[in-house]
C-alpha cells in the first residue's frame, strides 16, 4: 500500500483528529505523582538531597528499582550504594532524576491500551536512549543521564496519538514498520501536526525541564530548534543510531548520521562505528533493567556494512557523474571495512585479502603464510581493570603488530582479542620469523596505562602466535583452510604456556604425533549409584572414554577453564547437542561461586564438570577435592584436562576421583570428536 493509499483509506478517520483533540483527550497518560513532584522540587536549584531522597522513598517499588540501576554495571561504581541520598551524592542530581523518570516512562506506557505496537515501540525508544547516552559521552556537551532521559521520552507523543484515534493511527504506524522517518512524514501529511510536537506539549504541561521538552520537540529535526542545541544535537544523533539499528542498516538513516555527526562535532564513520557498537551493547543492559524486552540487537559490523553498501548504491544513481564521488565511495567502503576501535583492517576485510592472496598465490606459484596472534588472559584486563584498559590494550596490540608486520602483510583484527595476518610471498620459515618478531614486540615492552584510573602505569601483556604456510609443490589449500590451520596452531601455542609461537605442519599437524597422554585406568569414585565400568575398542593408545552415566545423560555441563578459546570451543562443541547446555567459568574462584549458586532453589547441579589442573585462584586439584569431599557434589563426572606432562600432578587427580585426566595437546586437534565422546559415554548423544 502506498502511503497516499493510506492517506485516502484513512481520510474519513482523521479528518476531526487535531492536536488541540489530542491534548484534550481524558484518556491521554500521566506521569506518577512521585515523579510530576520530583520535576517540581528538582525545579529549586536549592532543594535539599535528602528532601528528594524522601520522596523517592516514599514509593518503595521505585525506589528499589533505582537502587537496583544505581548498583548494576550500567554505572559501574566502585562500591555497592546502599540508599537514596547515597545515590545521588554519588552519581548526582540528574543521574538519579534521569532514572525516575525512566522508570515512570515504563509505568506510562503501562496505561495504553492493546492494538499498538509496544514492543516495537521500546525497542526503538531504549536503543535511542543508549545512544543518546553514547553520544553524550563522547561529545561532553551535555549531561549523558539528561540526554539519556529526554530519549526516553522522544515518542511519548504516539502514545497520546494512539489513545485518541486507535484505529487509525495503529494503521499508520504499522504502514511505516522500522521505519520510524517514514511515520514522521505521514503524521505531517496527513494530521497537520506530529508526535514529536504532541510529546514536547505534553512534557511542558509535566514542567519537565526546557531542554528535555526541546530535545523532544525536535528530535526529527534539529536544525530548526534555537535553544538548548546541545542536547537537542545529542538526541537526534541517538535517534538516528537507533534507527540505523531497528532499519538494520536496510534505509538512509546512516546516511543522514554520517552527515549530521560530521557538521555537528567532525566524526568520522569509525567514531559512529564505535558509537553504534557501544549502543548497541548498552541497549541489552538498559532494556533489562527497565523490564522491557527489545528482542536481538543485529550483529554492528554486519549491520555497518550493509548500510554502508546501500550509501553507495545510493552515491551511485545520485552522483555517478559528481567529481567526489568516488573519494565518498572509497570512504564508505574505508568504513566498512576498518575496525572501530584499533583502525586497522576488519573482519570481512580480512577474508577479502586471504581469498585475493590465496588465488595470486596459486596462480602464480609463489609461497602464502596466514598468522594468527591472540592476546594471553585479556579477559583478566576487563575484569580486573576495566573496559577501557581493555580497549587501550587491543589498540596498543594493534599498533605494535602492524609495526611490526609493515609492509609484508596486511593485520587485521578477527575478532575481539584475536589479530590475523596475510604474509604473500612468505614462505613458513618467513612467517615464523615474523610470528616471533611480533611476540617479541608485545612481551618486550610493557604497555602504558597511566591514564586509567585504578590501574598500574605499566601492565605487561603476551601474546600467543600460530603460523600455517603453503607453498607450490605442497596438495592445494583454501585460503579458508589454511586460516583454519592457523588458528589451530595459536590454540597450541596457547596450550604449550602461552607467549610463544607454534607452526602447522612442524608443531602440530601433517601427521606428527601429538604428546602422548595417561592412559591409566580412573578409581572408582563414590556414587548413590554404582557407575559402570568402560570396555574400549580402541587399540591406538588413547585414553579411554569411561561411561560416567549409563542410565541419564547430563543436561548441565560445566567447563572450568582459565583459557578463554579453550573454553568457548568446548561450549560450542558441547552445545551442538540441543540437549546440552554448557556454562564456562574462567578461573576457580568463579568456579566455586558458580557451584554454591547452582545449591540455591530452582537452580540445576552440573551433570558433568570439565576442569582444568593449573588455573589461578583455586587450583583443579583442590576444586575436585572439594567436591568429592562434599556429598552434594561427590556423584558428578569429573574430567581433567591439563597443558603439562606432570606424572605427579595426573596421579594426585586420579587419587582424588577424577573420572579421567586428558592432555589438552591431544584433544585439541580433535575437540569435537572428543566432547562427542564425552557426551556419548554419558548415554546423552542422539
């Protein structure tokens, strides 16, 4: 249905349909009290702290559920907060208005009544709040938690809409769908007015303050707006942040945030970038504290690139024949494929110059090397100094290895803490040199982080590097394989201690034998039932598989791993088992939490636990002698796994009831089939 279709369906229902109806509508939403009388104290530039602590309190629920947002990660306070008036000496005035209000925006919402889109509804408005809180942060031309707030209350005008003509104004919501501009522009079309004007009428009636009515005013367009522009700019921006995410990249809103982002504060696409990612992220934590479900959030650099390839499919019917065209294209496409945070080459840019390098290689006769580098323990640099330690440290890694690497190769971030490089032309012994020279590069000179508060100024880091090379004479490879096969070699060399570099074909693969490991027979362990013993067909010295649980399979497995590649491959290997769920706890300490948590009410016990010996904390050992200890946990399979050829070590395991001790070397070429067998020795595989 066109939208001048629309327009003539709906002609007859909204002719009468006029602002001053709207406005006068009895059955309009209002905020709660304890709010309309927090706008009016918080009106005094005088009012005492615990005056507005009182008043928050004298509702309970919502005090409860302030707290409970004061103390989440959202805000990340070095300490809990255990009150109101604590609260606001903390964080502030606004910070815990901008909560109050948020919360009362979900109450609101409450009154309206079926027939209208809400969980489209919030979607947009929570992803609009998180990145105006983004924007606001970066920009530091207003209060985050004020911009944060008038978001929130950007589309309360359609709620209003909505509750005076429900028929047909739910008819041209759903006409527009994800495209919210699309709304915009019929609402002017068709009413005469729009729901932006609605909203910021309202909130004035409300006395919210002039710069949260103004954002709301003007949050479709904010060039018109003359007072309190920053927060108006700051808004908008986060509007069109959602839209991007909620149109998946498919219309012109990035277009539009490219533009306005530049002209305002001279962004470029990789500050939208990370913008878009930290949103997006942002908007789960918000979305879950105000109770509201707001469905996936779309992968940002899939979602990137693709709004980035409709800019240039639009570049080119428009400004084909325009001289700067193509050095907007090649910014776009620069866009695309660049990381946000480091600058370097991306993902997808990465597959891109491995396929190209893979076909030049092949086709010419000259030798192609694929490296991978993975910074050691980086998840122990979130969780100990904070996000923004991480970040400094990833663009630090990067900075070094393209340094490093130069003009041999191109260095791409994979993902996350994983760097890959394509080395044309190099040969193994090549690649393995520069695979050391960029080991040495990080673990040589420790990293600079005085700037973070709460962190040593010098933090030594590692990496571990894995090395595959193909050259002419050797069976052919795809470039997909020979990514494969490094990334298998860096698992090693993470395995082997870290901070060193392993090779495909040398250290590991092309039919070299992998450490041998124990093949002693498991104790029998104490159970409330008695476990059957394994009778093995293999006869090629591998360990064997003991049946843990012949009569019920597990459903829990819990794998306690300080390797962070480690861990996630065996919960991805366990969990392609439908029946399976796999939940991963990185050292022993969070292991042990993770067990008194699962004693509590409606929580399950692990049906198998997966351990590694050496791990920081609590060691393996003594975690499997605690638990064989403790009657509740003493039935569970417990398996070993460990990095060292430790004789002593492996013994003590097995004395203590472990179910079987593996070399992590071993499984590590065949994870899959060796969780298969774990799964099949407890009668659980299909």
């Amino acid at each position: 249905m066109s939208m001048t279709s629309l327009g003539g369906d709906l002609k007859g229902s909204v002719r009468n349909l006029t602002q001053e109806r709207v406005l006068a509508c009895e059955s309009l939403p209002t905020l709660p009290t304890v709010a309309m009388e927090l706008l009016q104290k918080t009106s005094n530039p005088d009012v005492a702290i615990n005056e507005i602590a009182e008043l928050i309190q004298s509702d309970p629920g919502l005090a409860g559920k302030v707290l409970k947002t004061v103390n989440s990660s959202f805000y990340g306070l070095p300490k809990p907060c255990p009150s109101i008036d604590r609260a606001i000496g903390m964080l502030g005035l606004r910070a815990v208005k901008s909560l109050v209000l948020g919360f009362s925006m979900v109450n609101l919402s409450q009154d309206v009544s079926d027939g209208f889109d809400m969980a489209m509804f919030w979607r947009r408005t929570i992803i609009a709040a998180a990145g105006a809180r983004q924007v606001a942060t970066l920009a530091k031309t207003c209060e985050p938690d004020e911009a944060f707030a008038a978001a929130l209350f950007q589309d309360m005008g359609m709620l209003a809409i909505f509750v005076t003509e429900p028929e047909a104004y739910s008819a041209m919501v759903d006409h527009a769908g994800v495209f919210h501009n699309n709304l915009y522009k019929a609402e002017q079309k068709q009413l005469g007015f729009d729901h932006a004007t609605i909203g910021a009428e309202l909130a004035k009636r409300w006395r919210m303050p002039d710069q949260i009515v103004e954002a709301i005013r003007h949050h479709h367009r904010a060039e018109e707006a003359e007072d309190h522009t920053e927060v108006v700019r700051v808004v908008a921006l986060g509007v069109l942040a959602a839209r991007c995410v909620v149109e998946e990249g498919e219309g012109p809103a990035f277009s539009e945030l490219l533009e306005k982002a530049n002209g305002w504060y001279g962004w470029h696409p990789q500050d939208l970038t990370a913008i878009i990612e930290k949103t997006t992220a942002a908007s789960k934590e918000v979305a879950r504290l105000l109770g509201q479900g707001i469905g996936e959030m779309p992968d940002p650099q899939q979602l990137l690139a693709t709004a980035n390839q409709r800019l240039v499919e639009q570049q080119i019917m428009v400004q084909r024949e325009s001289e700067g065209f193509q050095k907007q294209a090649e910014q776009y496409e620069q866009a695309a494929t660049t990381d946000g945070l480091t600058g370097i080459a991306n993902r997808k840019r990465f597959d891109d110059v491995a396929e190209e390098a893979m076909a030049t290689a092949t086709g010419s006769g000259q030798p192609i090397a694929v490296l991978f580098s993975d910074a050691d323990k980086f998840k122990f640099v979130n969780d100990t100094y904070g996000h923004h330690a991480g970040d400094l440290v990833l663009i630090e890694l990067a900075n070094r290895l393209v340094q490093t690497v130069g003009a041999q190769g191109t260095v791409c971030r994979y993902g996350g803490e994983e760097f890959a490089i394509v080395l044309p032309g190099a040969t193994l012994e090549t690649a393995t040199q520069v695979g050391e020279a960029m080991r040495r590069a990080i673990a040589d000179r420790p990293f600079e982080l005085a700037d973070v508060p709460d962190c040593p100024d010098e933090l030594p880091r590692t990496v571990s590097v894995g090395v595959a090379a193909w050259a002419p004479g050797l069976p052919q490879v795809s470039a997909q394989e020979l990514v494969q096969r490094a990334d298998k070699a860096v698992y090693l060399a993470k395995e082997s201690g870290r901070n060193n570099v392993k090779r495909w074909g040398v250290d590991l693969g092309d039919g070299i034998p992998a450490p041998a490991v124990s093949t002693a027979p498991a104790p029998a362990v104490p159970t409330t039932a008695p476990i059957a013993s394994t009778q093995s067909n293999n006869t090629d010295g591998d360990e064997m598989i003991p049946d843990l649980s012949p009569d019920a399979g597990p459903k829990h497995v819990l794998v306690v791993e300080d390797d962070a590649l480690a861990s996630r491959l065996m919960k991805m290997h366990f969990e392609k088992h439908s029946e399976v769920q796999a939940k991963i706890a990185g050292d022993g300490r969070e292991a042990v939490q993770m067990l008194r948590d699962a004693q509590r009410p409606g929580q399950s016990l692990p049906d198998l636990i997966v351990c590694d010996v050496n791990m920081p904390g609590f060691t393996g050992l003594q975690i499997l002698k605690a638990l064989k200890a403790n009657p509740v946990f003493s039935s569970i399979p417990i398996v070993m796994v460990t990095a060292t050829e430790d004789g002593e070590a492996r013994q003590a395991c097995q004395d203590a009831g472990a179910m079987g001790v593996f070399s992590k070397t071993a499984i590590s070429e065949t994870m899959e089939t060796w969780c298969q067998s774990m799964l099949s020795a407890l009668k659980l595989a299909s």
